[in-house]
C-alpha cells in the first residue's frame, strides 16, 4: 500500500508537546496527523493519506450516522528505554478488525496494510510516543465508518478507514486499585448470532444504560450475564475477566457472544506457560458467589488493553454484595509480565512485539 504525506504545517510546539505529554489523560489530545485510507467496489482500497489532524466534513445522510456500520480497534505504541518504539501484536488487531468487518458486510483490509498503516502514522507522530516512565503510551485507534452519503440500508459501497493517535497516561495513578463491579440483571450486551463479538461502536451504545447504572450503585464497571439465562458470565463493556482458583487453575468465560481480548488471549498463554491449568469454559454467577465465600476463588481479574490487568473488587447486586476476593497475587504477577514486556523492560519471550521506529 502506497501511503502519500502531507505534513502538518503547524504542528504542536515543543512546549506544549511537553505539557500535554507530562499529563496526557486519556482521549483528550490528538496528534498533528491522521491517516485515511477509502474504499469503493471499483477501486478497493485506495487513497492512502497522512494528513494534518483535523474534523472531518460529513454529508448528513452519511450511512454511519443512522445505521451504526462502524468497527473500530484499540492498541498501544510504546516507547522503551532505549528510544525505540513497538507496539503489541498489531497483527492480531488487523485479524480482529478483519473478524469485525466481515460480521458488519464490510470490505477487509488486509493484516498487512492494516499494520502498515498503524506503523506509518506512528513513525510520522513519533515525538508523541511518551516517555518509558509511569507506563504512559500513544493510544492508537483505528476505525472503519460507512461514509457512503445514501439512506438506504446496504453494506456501504464507500468505507473510509482511518488511525487517529492520542497520549495516554497511566490507567492507574497512585498505584493498581480493585474495581468493584456491578451485575445487570436488566440489560445484556450482545446475544447469539450478534455483535458481541465484533468490535462496534454499537456494542458500546448497548453498554451505556447498564453502565449509568453501575455507576449509580457506587460502582466502576458492570459485568454482563449471557441473554438466555441470565446466569453465565460475559465480561464487563470493555474488558474480559478471568477466575483464579485456589488449587493454581484459571477459568475465563469461552468465546462466542465475548470480544476476543488479545490482553485475554495473551494471558490464556502466559498462564500456561506459568505452569496454570486454563479453562475456557461457561462460568455462572453461582460459581463467582460460591467460590469466593468458600475461598476456592482467590483472585478476580479484568483485562484489556487500556488497563492491561485490573484486580476485580466487590461483585454488587440486588442480591447483595460478594466480597472481594483474598489475593491479587497472580494477577499482578500477569499484570507484571505484560507490562515488562510491552515496555523492554522483560524479555519478550513469545514474540509478541512488533518494533515501529
Ligand atoms: C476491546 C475490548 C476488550 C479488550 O480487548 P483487548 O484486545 O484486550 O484490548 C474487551 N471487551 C470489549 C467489549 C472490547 O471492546
């Protein structure tokens, strides 16, 4: 893929470089370039451009805006001690939006042009590629929207895919702190034969409501229970969750109705290679409730890629409040690992990175 440039011709300064980088947040401040790339039936993918960040017009009867064809991914650049920057698994990333699009009759953006793409608007934003230090990062997202301007219903015949870039800080200021969970017992996220396992804009409108109301009850995030039964875990709206057992053995909740986490899939390895038995499997609310009041389970985790591992707290809900488990050993242990990785600070035993700049 041939990718054209035009640099920004007014880039941020180095001075406000330095302010937005020395307390990036997360979301809040976009790089000096975007890179777009359009598809027709006619010319496939084609048009392949780094240009200054900046909004975009839009037709109002653009397809996205009223029927929500839309997938999108989350990833990380980071910077290591030595200056040189990398990212996690990137292919993984383009094979999941490859996943998505198929799911919503998008076009497929092949792995390589996808990591092509990530790589070439890094290169060009490297300056704002944090530094090593408190586990700051360049959010990278990439997206595919419908921007064919017709109203009716149809896989688009225009798709625009972009990467915008934006700092982030570390998740957790002041150190890792359980999050404490709510269960909906009124909404779920995706049921058999959805989205759930797409990566969609859509997914995330499902989780609002039911997040409103996590949020209401005092709590961070709320854990999703399959559609049929209303007794299996799914995992939270943007995070996978993992059950470790007193006797070493891992549970995590099987694929199907789930997004398929690369932090999730990552652990499931690492795990094992830790010497875990792990079992993808379905795993009831029953089980949670049960396993931690006889203390079978130990520990409760939750992963994705803006917190990487996160220890799960109380479990709240109408029926009353599930403690938090014993331990968070083997969760910041896995924390730990990936972490070491991603910033050169542990060798990187699985080949897992992918060096940009
Ligand atoms: C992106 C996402 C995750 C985490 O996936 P990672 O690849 O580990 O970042 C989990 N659940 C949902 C719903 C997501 O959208």
């Amino acid at each position: 893929m041939q990718i054209s440039t035009t640099a920004n011709p007014r880039p941020v300064d180095d001075t406000r470089l330095a302010e937005i980088l020395a307390n990036p947040g997360f979301g809040q401040h976009f790089t000096d370039h975007m890179l777009t790339v359009e598809w027709t039936p006619q010319e496939g993918w084609h048009a392949a451009r780094i240009e200054p960040y900046g909004p975009l017009t839009l037709d109002p009867a653009t397809a996205v805006l009223h029927y929500a064809q839309e997938t999108f991914e989350g990833m990380k650049a980071y910077r290591h001690a030595d200056g040189s920057i990398w990212t996690f698994r990137p292919e993984q990333n383009a094979a999941r939006m490859v996943r998505s699009s198929q799911r919503l009759a998008f076009p497929e953006l092949p792995v390589d042009d996808f990591v092509a793409c990530v790589d070439a608007l890094v290169e060009a934003d490297q300056r704002w590629v944090p530094g090593s230090e408190g586990e700051k990062s360049l959010y990278l997202r990439p997206f595919m929207f419908a921007s064919e301007v017709f109203l009716g219903v149809r896989p688009a015949q225009h798709v625009t895919f972009m990467v915008i870039a934006s700092p982030a800080g570390a998740y957790f200021k002041g150190g890792v702190k359980p999050v404490n969970l709510w269960l909906s017992e009124s909404f779920t996220r995706a049921g058999r034969g959805g989205m759930g396992a797409a990566k969609t804009g859509g997914n995330y409108a499902a989780s609002l409501a039911a997040q409103r109301e996590a949020i209401e009850q005092g709590c961070d995030q709320v854990v999703f229970l399959d559609d049929q039964e209303f007794r299996y875990i799914e995992e939270l709206g943007g995070m996978n969750l993992f059950f470790v057992h007193a006797d070493g053995r891992v549970v995590t909740p099987e694929t199907g109705t789930i997004l398929e986490g690369i932090t999730r899939a990552s652990i499931i390895e690492l795990a094992g290679k830790l010497g875990h038995a792990v079992e993808e499997r379905k795993f009831s609310i029953d089980e949670w409730r049960d396993g931690v009041a006889s203390g079978e389970i130990t520990e409760v985790f939750a992963c994705g890629t803006a917190a990487v591992v996160t220890p799960v707290g109380e479990l709240r809900s109408p029926e009353g409040v599930t403690p938090a488990p014993s331990s968070t050993e083997l969760t910041m242990q896995i924390r730990e690992a990936l972490v070491g990785m991603q910033f050169g600070r542990a060798e990187d035993t699985f080949g897992w990175m992918h060096r940009v700049v």
